[in-house]
C-alpha cells in the first residue's frame, strides 16, 4: 500500500435525485468542487437533468445548501459526455435508486473511468454491499464501501459506512476521517445486513408501533401525540415521519425485510399493512404527494381514519392518568406505572418499548459490534433522545430484562425467542447495562469496548455521550451562579454560562467580567463555549435589571421597575391582547423616571462587549446553534468567532420593537467605516442596516458571513463535537502569534444626516405603499439614525463610544413606546412577532 495521502479535491455524484443533488449539496457546503451526473435529456442540452436538479435546490426547504450561491459550485454532468472526468475526483458516490441491477450496470460502466486512488461508495439504505462489489473489477474492490446518508443529508448527523470484504482498512479509515471533520458526520461502521442497523432498528420500531397501534385500537394522530417528545423522539413522531419519508418508500423498506430477512424470529411482521398499500396504490404518497396518512385541508391537518377509512380532523388529546405518567421525571417510576397501568395507551407505550428493547437484544450480534454503534445509530439517524439501550439501561436493566422474560412467558410479546445469554452478561456488571465509563458490550467479545483510536476522534474533547459513560468538564478555575470558568489542562481557560438558553443577564455579565479578569492574569485565552448548544440566545430581559444577589433576604430586596414592568407583562399575556394593551399604560406609570436603570444595564452590557475586543488575552467565541441578540453581539465583538456550520446568527432585536444596543450597531457601523469607500461608509451600511432592521437571521455559518455578522477570517466548522479543538486552536495561534489588543479607532467615517435621509426616504415609500407600519417606521428611523451616525455631517470621523451612547438612548426611547411593549408582550405569549 503506497503512503499517498487522502485528500478530496474534487468529488462526483452520480445520480441527481433527492439523495444524490442534496449530497452534493453538502459537498459544496464543505467547499469541495463537485460534479453532479445524471441521465442525459432526450433532446436540447445532455446535461439538462443534471442542471434542474441543481436549480431545485435552491428551492428546498430545509435549505440544503448553507447558501444559494453555492450551487454555482456544484457542475451538471451527464454519463454519454462527462465520464472521463472522473478519473480526476477523488471521492465518488453513487445514489441511483435502490436497484441492484441498475447499479451493478452503472459500476460496469464507470470502472474504467476511475482514477487510481478514487473512493468509490454506494449510498444504499439496504442493499448488499459485497453483492454490489461483485460488479467491480478485484482490484477496485479495495476502494469500495457503502455510505449511507440519511435524509436531509446536510442536516441529519448519521452516516453508515459499511465495508465489503476486500475494501482496504486504510480506505476506510481516511473515509471515516473526512466524513466526521469535512462533512460534520457521526460515523458507524456497520455490518454488511439488510438495511444495515438505523434502518433495520428504525423500521422495526416502526412496525411494532403500526402492531400495537391496531391492537389497541388507537388512531394515527393519538399514536403520534404518545410517540413524539413526550417520549423523546422527534415531533413528528411515527406517522408524521412516515409521511415525510414517503410511504412508497417505507414499503419499499417494509418489502427488503420481508425478502432478505426470511429467518428473522419477527419475519411474520414485514409486510407493509393494507391501509399503506391501499394509500400507495392511491397515489396518497404522503407529504410529496400532499396527501398520505395525513392531509392539509385549507389550515386544518386531517388524518386517515381506519375505522370509517376516511380522513377527519386530527386531535390528539391524551388520557390524563397517561399524561401524569410521561410527566414522572424518574425513568424507574415512569415505566414501572406504564406496565402496571390498565390504560390501553400506557399499556402500549411499554409494548413498543418491551419489544423494541427485545429485538435490539437479539439482533445486535448480528448487525452490529456493540450496544453504542446500535444507539447512536437511532440517536443520530431518526433524532431520538436516548436510544433503545441507553432507555433500556436508565429505566434498570435486570428489572426491564425480567419484565421482559415475563412477557415472553405469558405470550404478550411479538416473538417468543428468549433474550440472548449476553444480555445476562451485561446484567452482571457494576454498572447494570452496557454502557460505562470503559465502554459499551460487545457481545461476540464479551467485554466492553471502547471508542475508536483514529486520529480524528482527539478533535472531539467530548464527543456525543450515552447514559452510563463519565462526562467531567475540566478542572474548574472559578464558578458563580451564572458561570462556570475552566480548563482541560493546558493555557487556554473556557467560560460556559449556566442560564437556561444560555441567555445573559446582569449574573452573567459579572460572571463573564470576572473570567476575563481572571484569563488576564493567569491564562493566555479564553473561551466562551457551551456545553450543550445553544450559544446564546441573547439578553434575558426580564432579568435585566435585577440588582446583583447579596446576603440580603429575598424578601428585603423590591424588584426593579423593569422586572416588574415584564413580570406584568406576562402575566397580561396569558389573558387577551386588548387585556395586556390596557395593563401596559400602568405598566408605563410603574417605568416612569426608572428607565435609568435600565440604561445602566444596556452600558453594562457595552462594556463587556468592548472588553471582549480590548483584553489582553485573545478571546474565541465558538458558536453552535442559535447566537440571537446579545449573543451575537458577543460572538461579533471576541477576536475571533469559531462557528459551526449549523450556527444560527442575527441581531433580531426589531423583532420585538428594539434595537441592538450590546454594541451590534456600533459593530456593523465600525466594519462599514473601515470599508468606506472615498471615505463614504454607506454603500456598506445600507447593506447592514437592512440586516439590522428586518431582524435578519442566518441559517448557516455561510449566511451569516454574506449578513456581515461574522468576518472574513472567522472558520467555519462542519462538525459540532471538534467546535472546543478548533476554537482553542485559533486561541492558541493567535497567543503564540504575540497577541496585542486591537488600537481603539478614533476616526470612524459616518454617513450621517444624508445617510439617514436616504433610508427614511426608502421607509416612507414603504410605509406609503402599506409594506411597513408606523411603528416599524419608527423603530428603522431609530436604527438608521444609531448606525449612520446620528445628524452629523456626512464624512464626519467619530469613536466608538460616540455609536454606544446612540445605542443606548435609542434603545429607551424604544422600550418606552405602547407599541414596543404590545410586540414584547405578543411574543411572551405566542413565540411569534407582532406587526403593530
């Protein structure tokens, strides 16, 4: 084997449907040049299939490209024209349809086409993988595997790699290695068995919910209610996801169990129910189709009901005696009562569990190398909380095994084959299950083993934990309420906040500014990642003017004007809208001669965010999920933000009649003077101060670099778990690089005065034309006046304090309308914004 390093400088897709186009869609995300083939047109340009299936891309929600400029990147090809490019791609993959015989004659036709170093992978969710290999001559057999993606490619984490006999181990090792850091994948080896393991373990589950469903006589919509987050799987649930799936292909899946899997113990139980095939031979393929087991009515969801075999309106109100049980936060308590209860619909929470548990056991010798593969698998492919192990082993596992022996016994299981030996085995342990801190089970080896050694896994300092496996954060360095501030061993110390969403309140402030001051002198970094996402999801208002805890008694301590402002506010939003707009002129009363305090906090607020950019220690922010508001702010204001590709950033302030004012304005402002042009900042800024105004937010990394919330040089990561490596990475770099703080700027060009007229020239056309509303004028009036500098002279050169005080005023001059205060109290009630 030569010492030729694996490197995908260009990949190649072969196939332009659903799977194929969005997988080279995140091909391109990864910045990875990428040819897409399909089927030449019968007539007009060959290339024409290829060419549509990219323009559809763009139209897809959710977006599979993290911006739509990337499917420029993305070349169309056809086979009759285009094979001999291949020679020059590093990666290809193949996503025809599920045939075997249309992909052995597509690998027939492209062998001699592929370069000598080229991986070449079939993304199947089932077939044979040394079956499709036989079409490959030896030799290219060494680099071939399967690759499984689930659907959407970009966003779901899994990916199956399943090798055949002859695929090369250093093949599979460079393929894992890209898949986890270039595309952000969770990667599972897999055995080569039909429908591998998520889908043989998901579909499964999925039947026997369709079983007991009918057995005890629960509809789709009730079914769904019991399946979905109230017991940690997805909102869609069972049937909802069905539909989204497509039922065609659900059958298709349901049909491959049935051939391929003639032994099984549950074998009886592949066969896709009449009502799934009747809605097939409909067409009613479900959400493609716009109508399958559910259908939209004008606003109103219907559902098929197999009692009259028509569709009616979907409710799905549960029992209270069910609902109190899922409520019970002890997993021992909350399934013991579920197997006790009478209720047919306790009664069919702990069947889907029991036999889903059962079959888990006796299959995963065969499909997989041990318990962690089999749950991670669920976890990452179908997006369950915990998978059917890890609810196995936090329930207790000697308790559900005996539960489940008893059931076998009495014939209430769906197979009567007893649990394997190994099951005992795991039993037997300290730990009572087949997750520990060493390892998971591996049955075949009878022992625990660990996780994998290659070398992309020390990225990932604490990768995706199971129930049982020890997670420890470091050694902290100092903790307070809202902060805790630590390290892993080197130079670089971290800060996590602890308040719920991560928002920040005036604790946190304090806690941040002491974990600078603390880096300042200790460390050579710092910083700020979270544990779990999100980021930030910005200033918790409603604390923000709560004065910092002391030894006082809660009860010696009144609540601020400000809190008590939002505390009424919520409490009116339960009632009507007319109610809570009543309640806001007391509210108003209650504020008067106290919105002081308010701009205490908003400085407050400022100068952390200033203390960010001016310490002496470089500070990272390292973004994951949602970074809104005051957490973007943050990010924007750090010498550098590390930021996941499914990082979502925006100052979203006019969303409910605010303005940024942690220093976003001033930040936008700032990086327009620093792009002026002839001294002019304003081509920029109106590009910004749009942004700003209409609450703009990125879905992706990508979109929040063209928004302008993150810069130039901020990396963007596709994988969350190396999210702490690679920010500690540029914090390191830029410490070794002689780190000094930035100068203050002391002469930023405004647009000033006829910047400001441009813009209200443009809101008075809208406002005109009833695209905008009186209030929505006032609040873009307020941030172009923040953003281009107030009424100066166009040209005119100001600091960055001179941006902060016009924060800071506009933003109590906002608060301080009915109208800010009606969408503030909208969106505490509904989640949504108000257009007043």
């Amino acid at each position: 084997m030569s010492n030729h390093r694996f490197i995908v400088r260009k990949a190649a897709v072969l196939g332009a449907g659903v799977m194929g186009a969005q997988i080279a869609a995140h091909l391109v995300n990864a910045n990875i040049e990428t040819l897409l083939f399909e089927l030449p047109a019968e007539s007009g340009d060959p290339s024409t299939p290829a060419t549509k299936a990219i323009e559809k891309l763009k139209k897809l929600e959710p977006a599979p490209l993290s911006v739509t400029s990337k499917a420029a990147c993305i070349q169309p090809a056809n086979y009759d024209q285009h094979l001999g490019m291949l020679t020059d791609c590093d990666l290809v993959i193949e996503a025809i349809a599920e045939r075997m015989d249309w992909k052995t004659d597509l690998y027939t036709k492209v062998a001699p086409h592929l370069g000598q170093h080229t991986i070449f992978a079939s993304n199947t969710s089932g077939l044979s993988i040394n079956q499709l290999a036989q079409a490959f001559p030896e030799e290219l057999r060494h680099h071939f595997c399967g690759i499984h993606f689930f659907n959407p490619p970009r966003y779901m984490h899994l990916v199956e790699m399943i090798p055949c006999k002859e695929s090369d181990a250093r093949i599979l090792d460079d393929l894992e290695a890209f898949l986890v850091t270039y595309l952000g994948k969770g990667v599972i080896r897999t055995k080569d068995t039909p429908n591998f393991i998520a889908n043989r373990v998901g579909i499964f589950s999925m039947l026997a919910t369709i079983h007991h469903a009918r057995a005890f006589g629960l509809g789709f919509d009730l079914v769904d209610k019991l399946t979905g987050s109230l017991i940690g799987r997805p909102k869609s649930a069972t049937f909802r996801t069905a539909d989204v799936v497509g039922l065609d292909i659900l059958a298709h899946v349901i049909n491959t169990m049935q051939s391929t899997l003639t032994n099984d113990p549950w074998h009886a139980y592949y066969t896709p129910p009449a009502w799934l095939q009747a809605l097939i031979d409909q067409g009613a393929l479900g959400q493609k189709a716009g109508k399958g087991i559910y259908q939209k009515v004008g606003r109103e969801i219907h559902v098929l009901d197999l009692t009259t075999n028509a569709y009616r309106l979907s409710v799905d109100t549960l029992d209270d005696d069910v609902t109190s049980l899922l409520k019970l936060k002890n997993p021992v308590e909350k399934f013991s009562a579920l197997r006790a209860s009478a209720h047919p619909q306790a009664q069919f929470l702990w069947a889907i569990h029991r036999d889903l548990f059962h079959y888990c056991a006796v299959h995963l010798t065969a499909i997989a190398e041990n318990a962690r593969d089999l749950d991670l698998a669920i976890r990452w492919g179908f997006g369950w909380n915990q998978g059917p192990f890890e609810i196995w082993q936090t329930v207790g596992w000697n308790q559900v095994t005996g539960w489940i022996n008893e059931d076998i016994a009495a014939g209430k299981s769906m197979s009567n084959i007893p649990l394997p030996a190994w099951v005992q085995e795991a039993g037997q342990n300290g730990v009572q299950g087949v997750h520990t801190a060493q390892g998971s089970y591996a049955p075949v080896a009878h022992a625990m083993q660990p996780r994998s050694t290659l070398p992309v896994y020390r990225k990932q300092s604490f990768p995706d934990r199971l129930f049982g496996e020890e997670i420890v954060y470091g050694e902290s360095i100092l903790e307070t309420d809202a902060v805790r501030m630590w390290h892993t061993g080197d130079e670089i110390a971290i800060v996590s906040f602890k308040s719920k969403m991560h928002t920040i309140d005036i604790e946190v402030l304090n806690g941040l500014q002491r974990a600078i001051e603390e880096a300042e002198h200790h460390w050579r970094a710092l910083v700020i990642w979270q544990t779990e996402p999100p980021f930030s999801a910005g200033a918790n208002l409603q604390k923000a003017t709560e004065k910092p805890k002391t030894e006082k008694p809660k009860s010696e301590e009144p609540p601020s004007a400000f809190d008590q402002f939002m505390k009424k506010i919520k409490r009116t939003a339960q009632s009507t809208i007319l109610q809570a707009a009543r309640s806001l002129d007391l509210a108003d009363a209650l504020m008067a001669g106290k919105l002081a305090e308010v701009e205490t906090l908003i400085t407050r607020f400022q100068q952390l965010s200033q203390r960010l950019r001016y310490s002496m220690i470089p500070t990272v922010a390292a973004v994951d999920g949602l970074a809104l508001g005051g957490g973007c702010e943050f990010a924007m204001h750090c010498d550098r933000a590390v930021a996941t590709l499914e990082s979502y950033i925006g100052l979203v302030e006019a969303g409910v009649g605010l303005l940024p004012a942690g220093g976003g304005c001033k930040e936008l402002a700032l990086r327009a003077g620093r792009n002026a042009i002839d001294g002019d900042p304003f081509p920029q800024l109106k590009h910004y101060f749009q942004t700003v105004a209409m609450a703009q937010l990125a879905k992706s990394a990508e979109q929040a670099k063209e928004l302008g919330y993150l810069r130039p040089a901020d990396p963007i990561i596709m994988n969350r778990f190396e999210l702490l490596h690679a920010a500690k990475m540029q914090a390191l770099a830029l410490a070794e690089s002689g780190y000094r703080p930035p100068l203050m700027p002391r002469g930023i060009p405004v647009a000033g005065s006829t910047g400001i007229a441009t813009i209200k020239g443009t809101l008075v056309n809208m406002l005109e034309g009833h695209f905008i509303s009186e209030h929505d004028y006032l609040i873009g009036s307020k941030i172009a006046h923040v953003m281009c500098g107030g009424d100066l002279t166009p040209g005119s050169l100001v600091d960055e304090e001179w941006f902060l005080r016009l924060e800071r005023t506009a933003f109590i001059e906002l608060l301080a309308t009915e109208k800010t205060q009606a969408r503030i109290a909208h969106t505490l009630k509904t989640g949504k914004p108000l257009r007043n």
